[in-house]
C-alpha cells in the first residue's frame, strides 16, 4: 500500500481563488510529521510547510495552510488566493517516528490561469 | 544564507563513463539525503547519511552507485559505468536532525 497518496494528478484554478490539493498518508505510528514541498518548472524543491501528529492546531504559513483531519488521515495543502507564481508540481510527504527519511506522494500539478 | 548547493546543475555523457554529482550541505545540519527523480517513479531516496555515516542505502539500485561523506560538508554520489536508465534529476537534501528537509537544486543527468 502506498504510504502517501495523492489523488489529484492535475488541478487547474483561476487566480485569486483558493485551492486545496488533497493528500491521505498510511501509517500505524502515533508521532509522525507530514510536509508538503513546491516544485516549479525550472525544478528545484522548496519546502512550503509542515504539521506535526501531535499539534493541536493545524499548520499555517502565509498562504498556505494545512488542512489536518488526524482520524482520516488526511493533510490537504490549502493555498488561498492562488497567484500565477503557484504554478508548479506539488508533494506530500511524510516521516514517521523513529525515521529521518520523507516518504513523498506523486505530486499534483497545479496550474494558476489569470 | 547559502542553501545546500548541488554540482553540476546540468550533465550529460556517454554510457560507460564515471559519472559524480557532488553536494553542499546546509553548515551545522547532520543529516544528508540524495534522491533521484524520474517521471516512472517519483521521488526515490537513494541513501542517507546522519552526522557523515551512512544510515540506510537500501535505495540505491545497484552497485554501479557509490555515495560518500568524507566530512560534515561535502558529500558525492559516484556512478560507475553509467548507463541511460540512470537519466533522471538527482537531489541533494540536507536537515538537523528531525527537522523538515532543504533540498538543492538537483542535477539534470542525461546519459546517451
């Protein structure tokens, strides 16, 4: 099974509206961290945000905020306002306890039309 | 601040020659990672290293791959003899210790 899915192969948006791009994780650990990371055209990763299993709060960072449903395992990446700039690969990732390894999704791709 | 910084950006060679990727990582983080990206498979951790000692290579896919980490800022993945099934982007990410993961900006290997 794999441990990072993302369903959403490509997701379109006009700019100014908010998206939200989907990620389920599978694990049976209780502490684990959950990442999402951009990856534009010209293919560098940039890590955008994370959440931890234990936080009571779910992660924000500027535009992105993260969507954390622990009992669903879920962690969907929420970006508000989307911006011709947030056109780009997006991926999910997770490292559980006990690992400093990430486990990373397929990836989204995500296009922002004026 | 310098991010982790990747060497070369861009190679392309022969099949059959020796091919190193060379990385920098972030100064006082411990732990190194070198991943390889291809459209089939994704993001693929090859090896990781914490505090220049390598932790798991179970990534990577044969013999012909080498990685080492000679000290706590220099690290190179060697191929040896290439082969064009090895074209893919190579990432370089480096962290403390449970903290998230700082990639560089990859190098492109082609091998024709």
């Amino acid at each position: 099974a794999q441990k990072i899915t993302q369903t959403q192969p490509g997701m379109f948006v006009q700019e100014k509206e908010a998206v939200t791009l989907d990620c389920t994780y599978d694990t049976s650990d209780q502490s684990y961290g959950l990442f999402w990371y951009k990856q534009p055209s010209s293919g560098e990763m940039i890590f955008l945000i994370y959440q931890g299993s234990y936080d009571e709060q779910n992660a924000t960072e500027g535009r992105y905020s993260l969507n954390f449903q622990k009992a669903r395992k879920s962690a969907n990446l929420v970006i508000s306002a989307s911006q011709l700039g947030d056109s780009a690969m997006y991926f999910c990732a997770m490292r559980e306890r006990g690992y400093s390894t990430l486990t990373f999704g397929k990836g989204t791709m995500l296009l922002v039309s004026p | 601040d310098a991010g982790v910084i990747q060497s070369p950006r861009h190679e392309v060679t022969e099949m059959g020659q020796e091919v190193t990727l060379r990385c920098k990582p972030i100064s006082g983080h411990n732990s190194l990672f070198w991943y390889r990206q291809t459209m089939m498979r994704g993001l693929e951790l090859l090896i990781y290293f914490n505090n220049n000692v390598p932790i798991d290579d179970s990534g990577m896919p044969e013999d012909r791959f080498s990685a080492k980490m000679p000290n706590a800022s220099f690290s190179t993945l060697k191929i040896q003899p290439s082969e064009p099934r090895d074209s893919a982007v190579y990432f370089c990410a480096s962290s403390l210790q449970g903290q998230s993961q700082h990639f560089g900006d990859g190098t492109r290997l082609s091998i024709l």
